[in-house]
C-alpha cells in the first residue's frame, strides 16, 4: 500500500490504522508517519482554540 499524502510505501498496514474513511464511498490509506503529523497539527490548533497551561508547556507558548 502507498500512502496518499507522501507516497511512501506503508509498513504494517491495517484498514484499522491506516485507512481513513471520508464517507461510504472514499477512503485513502495514510502512513503512520502522515498520520503523526496530522496530529501534531490538530493538536497545535486545539492549543490555539482551548489554551490551557498544559497545551502552553507542551508547545512553549
């Protein structure tokens, strides 16, 4: 399986990890690396939405 966002061959891929349903008809396979990242990412904007001291330290904000 290659991921869809880095093309990246994915390493022990399971639909329950790796497969990201957008609805009954789309979904895309993402690697763990992507989704790493996509994380990181919602966790940085939910620091912004919710600041809390804990998100302050986590991010040095």
């Amino acid at each position: 399986m290659e991921c869809i966002l880095c093309k990246e061959q994915i390493q022990n891929y399971t639909s329950e990890f790796n497969q990201l349903e957008i609805n009954e008809s789309h979904s895309v396979q993402i690697c763990q690396s992507c989704v790493d990242k996509i994380v990181k990412w919602q966790q940085r904007k939910f620091a912004k939405l919710f600041p809390t001291e804990r998100a302050k330290k986590l991010f040095n904000k």
